[in-house]
C-alpha cells in the first residue's frame, strides 16, 4: 500500500478528520478504529464481515488493483453501515456481484470520464447505491443499465472491447467468459455471494441445538455476516 493510499483510506473510512492538532492522540486513534472497522466489515473473519471479494469489488479481470473502486467500496460499507442496510443488501447480493462483475466496462467508464480517482470515489458510491436499490426493487439488468445511461453522462452500454476483431455476439462472449471464471468460485450457502478464502465462515445447515451434527454433510460455507447476522 503506498501513503497516498492509507491517507484516502483513512479520510473515506470517516465522517470527519478535524484538521486540529491532536495532542493526546485521542483522535488519531478514533480515526484509525474507524478504519479498522471498516475494513474488517469489507474482508476479515470477524463474524459481522461482509467478506468482501477483492476480484469483483476493487481488481480489475486481469489483477490490477482499482483504487476508485476500492474508496467506493469503502464509502458504500460505511453507508450500509449508517442505514442499517446490510440485510438489504445481503438480500441482493449475489444478483449485485454478477452485475457489477459483468458490467465492469461502465464502472470504468464513469471513471475514465471523470478522469480522477477522487472524483471518481462517490459517484461510483452512488453507483452501487443505484444497483441494490434497483435489484431491490426488482428491477433487471436492461432496466439497471438504462438507469445508468440516464444517470450517469457519456456511458457507452457497449464493451468496445468486446468488439474488436470479435465474429461472435459481444455479450456472447461476455458472459462465457464470466461463466467461466465465476463457475470455479465458492459461493455463500445462503446468499450465493461469492466468498473469499480469508473471510469465510461454515455454517451448521441443521442448527446444533435442533440436532444437527458436525459432520462435512450438514455444513456450508458462508460470509461470517451471513453465518451470524443476516436475517431474512
Ligand atoms: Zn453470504
């Protein structure tokens, strides 16, 4: 992580950082626990983790690191946060993954447009915001890309990727690629997320005070907040 990072991680991880001298260091440290905090929502073990996947939140298909996408991951952990909203959101989860996932190309396109990371960070907030209320709503993908359009200024919906020099159906290809690539990953036995090796809990199927047993056969992989807070 270079310094630039951990200061902008630090400014979107809190409400407020005062520009006064901290003498105690009382602040600094509330600064840091807030961070804390949240970065243990997005990826940790902790039982309320979200356990965020980094591929389809903040790298790039090929493995580049995305910082706009990372602050904005941040900045929408902290306002689910706020709103109580992690079920709302678990609730959509796996629908929210696919799409964002499939539709990276936009994502990178209002942040091209915008042509800076910081410009970038609340905005694609907003994106995400948009795509779980929409999915919440039960609206599908088209309808979510038209709201975008709408939305968002100078969006292409097409991957002009995908159409260089391609003979067959752009979304074709798109999604065998993503059925490919999303086939091999573990998802969440109750939301279908996608989960990540180092935020991951198992899950007793048949509770053990109802009888259930330990073994392989009554347990799933789950997020920790699944596991442990998500009611639905
Ligand atoms: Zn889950």
């Amino acid at each position: 992580m270079d310094l630039q990072l951990i200061c902008d991680l630090l400014v979107y991880s809190n409400d407020v950082i005062s520009e006064e001298k901290d003498q105690e260091g009382k602040e600094t440290l509330e600064v840091l626990k807030n961070t804390k905090k949240i970065l243990e929502i997005i990826n940790s073990k902790n039982p309320g983790s979200l356990g965020l996947h980094p591929i389809i939140y903040f790298y790039s298909k090929k493995g580049n690191f995305k910082p706009a996408n990372f602050y904005a991951t941040v900045l929408f952990v902290r306002e689910l946060k706020q709103k109580k909203q992690f079920d709302k959101f678990t609730s959509v989860r796996a629908e929210f993954e696919e799409f964002i996932y499939k539709n990276d190309y936009i994502i990178d396109q209002i942040n091209r447009n915008l042509r800076s990371t910081k410009k970038s960070a609340i905005p694609l907030k907003e994106l995400f915001v948009l795509i779980m209320d929409s999915l919440a709503d039960g609206c599908n993908e088209f309808d979510i890309r038209q709201a975008i359009k709408k939305k968002y200024n100078k969006i292409n919906l097409v991957n002009d990727e995908d159409e260089i020099g391609e003979s067959f159906n752009a979304n074709r290809k798109s999604e065998t690629y993503i059925s490919t690539a999303l086939k091999s990953v573990v998802r969440c036995g109750i939301c279908g997320g996608v989960v990540h090796v180092n935020s991951s809990s198992v899950d007793h199927i048949v509770r053990k005070r109802d009888g259930g047993l330990g073994s392989a056969e009554n347990g799933q992989i789950t997020h920790p907040y699944c596991n442990t807070g998500y009611k639905n």
